[in-house]
C-alpha cells in the first residue's frame, strides 16, 4: 500500500465514485452537454456557426472525459495528456461509462510506470493507452449494454407505474445531485429519457430551487442564487450537522414528480435529467426534448421552480417552528466550493 500511496493511487470510494464522477461530470458538460446546448441554440436561432461548434463539442465527449478524470485523480502530465485517447477509445466502445472506466484504469496503470525508466515520455503513454484500449475492449461493450438495459427498465417501469417510479426516480436523482457525486452523470452512463428523465429533472430542480429558497433567511440573494443555479451540493456539510434539512426539497420533489409523470407528461433527455437548474440545463433540455411552447413553459415553471420554491418554503418554516431546523443551520460557505458539481 505503501508503494500505491507513492505513486499517488488512493484506492477508495472517495477517488472512485465521488471524485472520478464528479470530474466526469465536469468533463461532460464541457463537451457533450455544452456542445447539445449550442446545437439547440443554432439550429433555434438559425446560426450555422454555432450548430456546428456544438456539434464539434459533442463528438468530443470521451476525449474530455478521459483529460476531465484523469485530471481529477491527480495524474502526472502524460498520463492526463495520454487520459485523451483512452477516454476516446472507451466511449467508442462503451459510452459514457465506458469512457470513465477506461480513464479510471489506463489513469492509476500509467501512474504506476510513470517516472519509473529513463524512456518515460515513450513507456507511460504507451502503457496508458494500451491499458485503456485494452479494458475498453474487454468490458465497454458489456458495460455500456448494461448501462442501457438498466436505464430503458427504469424507464419501462416509469412508463408502468408513473406514480410509484416517478417520485422514487425524482428522490434518488435528487439526493445524487445533492450528495457529493454526480446526477448528471449517473444519468447519462444510463441513458435517462422519457417520462424517466421528466421525473429526474423535477426532483434534482426541487434539490436546488428547494434549499435556495429553504435557506434565504440563512444566505440571502447572493448563497441562494448560487444553490438555485449553480449546486446544492453546498449545503453537503449542513446536511452532515443536521440532516433534517434534506427533508424540504427532497418531499418538494417526490410530490411533485407524479403530477409530471401522470397528469403533465414531462419528459427529458439524459443531458438534462441529472442537471436541475444548474445553468438551467434541466429546463433547456426539456424544451429541446418536448419543444419551446407556452404550454411547455408553463409546465417548467410550475414543476422545475414554482412548486419546489413553495413546498420547501411552507415545509422549512414548519420545521424551524417545530425546532427541527435552526437559524443559521443551512448557512453555506460559498468561498469553499473549488469544483463545479452537476
């Protein structure tokens, strides 16, 4: 262990699930989400310039995964610039998820050799790749046929039961965008859409619009717009002190989820679902997904910022009068934030 921790291998839940997901994360909205957005806009607006940059930005989603993961676990120089291929070569191979597997092994295996021989610039990109191809090749496939049989059952069983799967969907989905790994890229290593996507999307927006209007007396105009559109992953270390305060925005979005499924037939598409109001990606995507109409716009504004807003308002004063929530209990410390999360 000793001959890891030297090599800067942390083996552990920590640098795999919530930091690896998280830089992917980061990864992804800096090519395939970003890249979808610009498309929209272009093709909306009728500019060729900017649906052709979006486009460029989407095809190339492994590259920015594999540099994005790779960055996050610390790797050396050639190791994070080698990270760009062995993330291209598994989302070829396996999609999202089997870029993040093909960073997460070809990056720890070039740490290994990296700095280990005279020829290091020759040895540790060659390894790195070849250990990326490698895994991409022996398990992309059967992880990205996984990744998809898991998400076209979720939204299967969306479609069966609206009622039950949505809000259990728009719970767990939001309690991942609040937690310290990644909504986002959950949801697209699973290919979210449909009715499924619509429920993911109402419950990561009622996280973020929930705690930002929850904890106004506690941050004001400048902590709340930073949960409404940037992440309420902020309040993670409040969530530790008193995990009561979970209970606002995460009710807001499970009631909310069946009227979306059931009587509003919200969808959205795996770009939006794990993102809620984060630069207002959920809300683009849905109208990229059901179209820009007023009746849409509605819906939006009802289910993705209203009914969050109003449920987890009534709900936090509740409980600050019942003495289950405090003052200054959902206080955040915007300075202390060094990542974007989605």
């Amino acid at each position: 262990m000793g001959f890891l921790k030297k090599k800067g291998i942390h083996i552990s839940f920590k640098t795999y699930l919530i930091d690896g997901l998280s830089f992917m994360a980061l990864g992804l909205f800096s090519s395939l989400i970003i890249g979808l957005i610009m498309q929209t806009a272009g093709n909306e607006l009728g500019i060729s310039f900017l649906t052709e940059m979006g486009v460029l930005a989407m095809g190339l989603a492994g590259p920015a995964i594999g540099a994005a993961v790779a960055y996050g676990l610390k790797a050396p120089p050639l190791v994070l610039f080698a990270g760009v291929i062995t993330g291209a070569a598994g989302y070829a191979l396996g999609g999202p998820a089997g870029a993040y597997v093909a960073a997460v092994f070809s990056t720890e295996i070039g740490k290994l050799v990296s700095g280990s021989t005279k020829i290091d610039i020759i040895i540790t990109p060659f390894v790195t790749i070849a250990a990326g191809y490698g895994i991409s090749a022996l398990v992309g496939p059967e992880i990205q046929s996984f990744m998809q049989a898991t998400g076209e059952t979720i939204g299967w069983a969306t479609e069966q039961r609206p009622l039950i799967m949505g809000m259990l969907v728009a719970g767990l989905m939001g309690l991942a965008l609040t937690a310290p790994i990644s909504s986002a890229a959950i949801a697209l290593m699973l290919e979210l859409d449909g009715l499924a996507a619509g429920a993911a999307a109402i419950g990561c927006s009622a996280q973020m619009i929930g705690f930002a209007v929850a904890s106004y007396r506690d941050n004001k105009w400048g902590g709340s717009i930073a949960q409404a559109i940037g992440t309420s992953m902020l309040q993670v270390p409040n969530i530790v002190r008193n995990p009561l305060i979970l209970i606002p925005p995460t009710v807001a979005g499970v009631l909310l989820a069946p009227i979306g499924t059931i009587w509003f037939q919200m969808e959205n598409n795996a770009s939006g679902a794990g993102m809620g109001t984060s630069g207002f990606v959920g809300q683009i995507m849905t109208f990229e997904t059901m179209g820009f109409t007023t009746d849409v716009l509605l819906k939006v504004g009802l289910l993705h910022i209203i009914g969050p807003a109003v449920i987890s308002l009534l709900l936090s004063h509740y409980m600050l009068k019942a003495g289950m929530i405090k003052p200054g209990q959902m206080r955040i410390a915007t300075g202390g934030v060094k990542h974007e999360k989605a």
